[in-house]
C-alpha cells in the first residue's frame, strides 16, 4: 500500500506535476488565481468527502519539505485525480491538445525540469556504453527534456489511477490483476518516452502481481498492528533512557504483565471451566483492564475487522446507539413507505398503516412502534441522514447497481407478525437525476468508467422517495460540483473501499 501511496502517487504529484511546473501559469502574465495549480486547490476544497476520510487529501499549497503528507492522504487523492486535473486544465468544457510553457530560466520550475533531464541523460548514457546499437543516436540534454503535452500526460495519469483503483478493489482476479500490472507497466513505460525521470517504485509495480496473487488486493498489506505497536512504543516514559534502553523495574513489570496475558489466554481456552476458574478470568480482566494491554486488545481488534480473527455475533448492519421515537401521524408519507418495504420483506403479510386490514394484515402503529436513527454501519461503511448532527457527513451513498443516493431517513420498526414480535429495518433515500438537457458528457475517462466509477448528475436533483434495505447500501463516494457550459453538474467519484461492491 506505502509502495502506491508514498511511492508513485507521490511522485507524480510532486515530481512530475508540482516540481517541473506542469501546474504553472499556462501563458505569461496568466492571474495567479486562474492558473492550474490554483484551479485545483479550488476543486479540492469544493469536494464533498465521505466521512470516513479523516485525513483529507493535500492541496498543493501545502506540498512542501516541512508538511509531511500521510500515505492515506495520497490513497484518498488518487481517485480524485481525474476530476481535478480535467478541471484544473480544462478551457470551456474540453482539455485543449496544448503545451506548458517552461518558463523563465531563472524559475526554480526550469531549475528542476533540468535536472530531471540530467538525470535521464545519465541513464541513456549508460545505456549507450553497454548496448551501443539500442538508441539510434546520442543522446544530448536538449532530446531528453521531459514532454510538456498535457493531453498525454493526463491519458497516462489516467492509466495510474484505473490500475489503482483496480489493485485496491475488495475483490481482484488473476485475470484482473493482470491488466492492473499492464496497465502500470505501460504508465511507466509512457513516462520514459516522455523523458520523465521515474523512481524504483514504477519498476516495481510491474512485477506486484506476484504480491496481488499471494496477499489479495494492495489494502490487504496495510499495517494497522505495526503503527499501533510504533505509538504505544512512542507513548511509553523511559524516564530519560535513550537508544532503546529500559529500566530494570519497567522490564520486570513488562514481564509480568505479558505473563499474566498469556495466562489468561491460556484460562480462556479451557473447554469446561469451573466457577472458580470463571470468577479467576473475570478478576484477571478486572486487572489489566486499565493497564497498556488494552492496546494489545486494540490489535486484536483490527485483526477481527480485517477478518484475521473470529468474532461471534458480529453483525453486518449495526444502528447508532441513540434513537428517537418517530409520530407517523406528522410524516404520512414516510408512513406509507415503510409499510409497503416491510410488507416486501414478509411472506403473506400485509403490513397496513390505517383503517381495518386483510385477515393476514398487521397494523403498523403511528406512534410507539418506530424509531429513527443518525446513522448506520454496513460492512464497516458508515451511512447517516442528511440533516442530522451525527450523519450529515454521511448522507451519500451507493445502493446495488452502483446509484448515488441521498439518505433521508433510517427507521427501525417493530411489529407482531404471526405472534412473534420482529425488527425492519427502512432507509428512506432519494436517488440523483441525470441532467435534464445533457445526461451524458463526455469526458476523457469514459471508457475506463467501470474502474474509476465517475459519473455526471444534475446538480441538487432528486428522484422521489423510495425505501430501500439497509444491506441495499454498497460504498460511499466523493461530491465534486462542476459547472460546464451547458449545466452545473454533481460528479460522483467512488471512493470506499475505492469501487463500491458489496461484501457477500
């Protein structure tokens, strides 16, 4: 994952966007607010990210040697990238077939686009000195200038994110595996021919379907134990001890507590414990509980998570633990709704909201049956109601089919069928419109759509009211509003886990 994040997301952006100038004025005397690099600043700070991006993706502005840009920032930026640089190049509705400028001599931009062809001019020359017959000419600083065409280079970038997203997805296949390390392997190979200077974690790409094949997707090799490990070793006193060195009562007290851990594992794993050796395991609990295993536990906990461990009773749809009792009486229409998706979900059942019902009907009470809910768990996926405190960061999401919904409402239901009392589960969601005049635009990732998930809606427009499953919800996704000629538009850009599928 740090191979992709900090190794080739990073470079391309620092190295091959930022540093050479290709986000730089586009003409001399351009305003400094309508160049690319600020038109992109602008559209990152116009997306709407899911709630679970805690660490934003980077503005360009921020790209420098003192801020240090996290592997899950770059993992977020990439998907978006598309989107960002078509709007950061784009004049009218199209990205011109047209060249950056190299700008002064003096720039520090001109600076490093020199030094990027010194560095391929030494290895073309080595190239040269062991296989003298491969270039058909010399090479000279002058033919190893990088490529400053920015149609080409956006179709390459495009390449890297299609086999991002593919490498990343919840479930990958030899078969597309392959076309991941084909695709990187022809991004790289683009990038030599336009005289861009590349580091090791380009080459290394074009051999990660031998680590796809043994580890699953690039997401799999994320280290979540070896970072927690790395803060509760930065978080412990030493009391002034360097170079790694404990104090003898610390190591005493260390020993004792992984002792006392493992035998309580060892208790744990009794096939049939005593009283006395149930009430020993609920004091040792009792013990350590404050103590720093719980940070261990903590690890036990992300190996659940990732499916490492077993966890009983582990449910997939999980509500918000706070709730509110809902009136049917003020929201008729709701009221409706949901009757007719929990009738939906029985066999020979209908559920009623008024009135005297069928002989195998079962009313739905107004007030005192229902409650609603901020938000919800699915497959780890938070999802919330708009409007809401606790889930307005939420409020978008996929349902089956890869269609971006806005959620209204998340009602719980409890009503008596065939004498035993049962829970529905109802979210109410509005689906986007497509544009009333321009449904389909066209934009340079159109053919690689079923990787990269962007898609063109009206912007602020909503189909009505339906009810839908909670395990109807699939992934979540980024909101970029862009204004186009003929209409503003809403781009929809997957991004949990990065293409939204459901975990069966």
């Amino acid at each position: 994952m740090h191979m992709f994040s900090t190794g080739t997301t990073a470079w391309i952006i620092t190295q091959l966007l930022v540093a050479p100038g290709m986000l730089g004025p586009q003409y001399t005397g351009q305003p400094e607010d309508e160049t690319p690099a600020a038109r992109f600043d602008r559209g990152m700070s116009r997306v709407v990210l899911p709630s679970f991006c805690n660490w934003a993706p980077p503005r360009l502005k921020f790209l420098t040697s003192k801020n240090k840009v996290k592997s899950e920032q770059w993992l977020h930026l990439v998907p978006l990238l598309p989107v960002l640089l078509f709007d950061a190049y784009r004049i009218g509705d199209s990205v011109p077939d047209r060249s950056m400028p190299r700008g002064n001599r003096k720039t520090k931009f001109y600076a490093n686009q020199q030094r990027g062809a010194r560095n391929v001019l030494k290895h073309r020359q080595r190239i040269e000195k062991h296989q003298p017959d491969l270039l058909d000419e010399p090479p000279t600083l002058e033919n190893c200038a990088a490529s400053r065409d920015v149609r080409p280079l956006l179709r390459n970038i495009l390449r890297y994110c299609v086999a991002h997203s593919i490498i990343h997805s919840n479930s990958i296949t030899p078969a597309t595996a392959q076309l991941a390390v084909d695709l990187l392997t022809r991004c790289a190979a683009c990038f030599a021919r336009m005289n861009y200077h590349l580091n090791p974690s380009f080459h290394i790409g074009s051999h990660f379907e031998y680590f796809v094949h043994k580890y699953g997707c690039a997401r799999n090799t994320w280290c979540y134990s070896y970072e927690r490990m790395n803060k509760v070793l930065k978080n412990t006193n030493h009391n002034g001890h360097g170079l790694g060195t404990l104090e003898t009562s610390m190591l005493r007290g260390s020993i004792r507590k992984t002792e006392g851990i493992r035998l309580l594992r060892h208790m744990q794993n009794l096939p049939n414990p005593t009283a006395d050796d149930r009430a020993t395991i609920e004091l040792m609990l009792k013990a350590i509980r404050t103590g720093p295993e719980r940070e261990t536990y903590r690890e036990m906990l992300d190996e659940v998570l990732a499916g490492d461990l077993p966890f009983q009773s582990q449910e997939r749809v999980r509500l918000s633990s706070s709730c509110a009792k809902v009136n049917f009486q003020q929201v008729p229409v709701h009221w409706g709704l949901v009757c007719r998706h929990i009738t939906s979900q029985t066999h020979g059942i209908v559920v009623y909201a008024r009135g005297v019902g069928p002989e195998n009907g079962a009313r739905l009470q107004a007030k005192g049956s229902t409650v609603s809910h901020s938000h919800l768990l699915h497959d780890g996926i938070k999802f919330g109601v708009a409007g809401h405190a606790h889930g307005n960061s939420a409020r978008f999401g996929f349902i089956r089919g890869n269609i971006p919904v806005i959620i209204r409402q998340i009602y719980k239901s409890s009503i008596r069928v065939e004498g035993e009392l049962r829970d529905f589960t109802t979210v109410l969601v509005q689906r986007f419109r497509r544009h009333p005049t321009h449904p389909n635009p066209f934009f340079l990732w159109r053919e690689w759509n079923d990787y990269t998930h962007i898609q063109a809606w009206a912007e602020d427009s909503y189909e009505d009211l339906e009810a839908v499953n909670a395990t109807d919800l699939t992934g979540t996704f980024a909101l970029y509003p862009l204004e186009l000629s003929h209409g503003a538009y809403w781009l929809t850009v997957a991004m949990k886990p990065v293409s939204p599928q459901n975990l069966e």
